[in-house]
C-alpha cells in the first residue's frame, strides 16, 4: 500500500476578511510493484487522493469534529508513473466559521488538522495520514 509522508498544514487567517487561507500538502510514495502497476496503463486512474480538515478534541467524548473536505481529489498516477510525488497540495480559502470548532463565541483555541485519505480505485484497502496540528483562534 502507498504511504503518506512530510505531512503539512498550514493555515493563514485574516482577521479583516474573516477569512482562512488554508494549504495541507504531503508526498505520496508508491513501491515498485504499485509503479509497474500503474504503467500498464498510464493514462488510467489507479488511486485518488482526498484530503479534509479536522478539529482536534480531547473533551468528554474524545472524538475529533469533521470540520471540512477540500473538494479537489489528485489522481495517481499523475504524468508519468513514479515512485514519490513531491509536494501534492491542497488549497481553500474559508470562512473563519468553518474552522471555529471548539467554541461558537470564539473565545477558544482550536486545534485544526488536515487528514488525507488515499484509496486504489482498483481494489480494496486505504492509507490515511494526518498533518501537523494548528493551533490559532478562529
């Protein structure tokens, strides 16, 4: 299965607009079976990649809030089939309400993360991964 690595988040509010600019990038490794895979029909879509924004919690019930999906989906291979893609990246500008997840007044910090989702179109399984955290009051 491909993995995920040098996952990243990056968020950048303005207080002005009351918006946040937000930016989750990783590589996505294949290994040599999944790239001989792949260049038997180069053209095709083996795997996709999702990725979505989370709000860390570790309150009463320990779950973590589904804030957002980034309605991009990347496709693999993408060009020429390879073993790492550099730098695959996500990018939205939002509301600052979507990433206000611990409290509706605002007076929290809250802990947003972004999760990647990686799935083969062609057969079962999936490889998840998740960002750095961004701690900021929205």
């Amino acid at each position: 299965m491909p993995t995920l690595t040098d996952r990243k988040l990056t968020i950048n509010h303005d207080h002005t607009k009351k918006t946040a600019k937000v930016a989750a990038r990783c590589d996505v490794n294949f290994n040599a079976a999944e790239v001989a895979l792949m260049s038997t029909a180069p053209s095709a879509k083996w795997f996709k990649l999702k990725c979505q924004l989370w709000g860390a919690d570790s309150g009463i019930t320990g779950s973590d809030d589904f804030l957002y999906t980034i309605s991009d989906i990347k496709y693999f291979p993408s060009g020429a089939p390879r073993a790492l893609y550099n730098n695959v990246e996500f990018t939205v500008t939002l509301g600052e309400g979507v990433l206000n997840e611990d409290d509706i007044t605002g007076g929290f910090t809250d802990e947003i993360y972004a999760k990647f989702l990686l799935t083969p179109l062609a057969a079962g399984g999936s490889a998840t991964g998740k960002s750095n955290q961004v701690s900021h009051n929205f």
